[in-house]
C-alpha cells in the first residue's frame, strides 16, 4: 500500500485531508506521524507556490507521495486579502479568533452585496518519483457579520454559503468535506494521482 505524508501541522487540515482520502487504497499519514519536524518558510507568492514548496520540503525526508496544500480566504472588497496570509492575518501565531475579529473590524460598514468571497486551496503532490502537479478548488460564498457555528477551523464561522443558508461551521463535517475549497482541489487531485 502506498503511503501518503501530508506537509501541514495543522490537525484539522490533518483530519479533514484524511476524511477525504479514506477511500483511497493509501496509508495517510501527517508529518508527525511520519517523524518530520521541520518549520517550512512559505514565501511563495501564490497558493500554488506554497504549496509546492510544502511538499518538496517534505519529500527531502520521506520516500512517500507528499501532498501539501495552501489554502485561505480571498475577500472580493479587500482585494483578494487575507488570501495567502490567512492564518496569519493578524500576526504571526495569530489565533483564529483574532484573524476572524481582524476581518470583521475591516469589513465594519460593508452591505452584504459587497461582502463576496471564497475559500481557494491548491493542493501539490510530490510523487514518489519526485514528479509533481498542482490542483485547485474554490467554493464561493459571503462574509458573515458574526461567526457561527462550532464545527471547522479558522475563518468557517464566519464562511456565508447562501445556497445552504448556513456557514460553513454550522454545516458539519459531513456536508462540509462535500462542497468545500479543500474537498474540490483533492477531488482532482484523486483523479490525476490515478494516472501515476
């Protein structure tokens, strides 16, 4: 069975990632799992870049499939930000709450028509042969003026699907890892990896 070593640190990823491979003939695993203990530099300036430079850090200890994803939450009003500053947007170690109350201050006075966004997450993979690609998912949706729901990580409280008249963290795992950014890049992901 080949194994998969996801290039992240952050469990939820870890867990949603897993989720949605667990019907692939693969033994997935995180970077601790595997024993890799590095800080990665993403100084990328593009999801797609990140990405790459996750899973080809990683690969450098493993003779696994890598895959590694850089993902975050474009705001059509801010010109694109948080974008590939996501996690970080209110600093370095910034929690989610303080990411989430930072957006919030600077869509304070915004309508609702003008508070578009979507999630975006590119997902590299390193082969075993070092061969890679890169896919990319986006689902669409609006800027919350509250966060809601208890379910997901960072800015899911706050993540407005109109379609399903919830945020993301209200819907739950199970119609979630269905619809979302993560879900639709590693969906392609699944159908390329196929060909190696």
């Amino acid at each position: 069975m080949n194994k998969v070593v996801i290039a992240t640190k952050n469990k939820g990823k870890v867990k949603e990632i897993k989720d949605i491979l667990s019907e692939l003939p693969v033994e997935v695993v995180s970077m601790q799992e595997e024993g890799i203990e590095i800080d990665i530099v993403e100084d990328g300036s593009s999801f797609e870049e990140n990405a790459l430079i996750k899973a080809r850090t990683v690969k450098q200890y493993t003779s696994a499939i890598v895959i590694a994803d850089d993902s975050g939450l474009e705001v059509d009003c801010l010109g694109g930000a948080p974008g590939i500053y996501s996690s970080r947007f209110a600093g370095e170690g910034a929690t989610d709450e303080k990411n989430i109350t930072k957006l919030l201050a600077m869509l304070e006075g915004v309508g609702e028509p003008e508070r578009t966004a979507r999630f975006v997450c590119a997902v590299a993979v390193v082969m075993t042969d070092n061969a890679h690609f890169i896919v990319r998912g986006e689902c669409e949706g609006t800027i919350g003026f509250e966060p809601r729901g208890r379910h997901g990580f960072g800015y899911d409280p706050l993540f407005y699907i109109p379609e399903y008249g919830a945020t993301m963290a209200q819907l739950g795992p199970e119609v979630k890892n269905t619809i979302s950014h993560r879900v639709r890049a590693l969906e392609k992901m699944k159908n390329r990896i196929k060909y190696y």
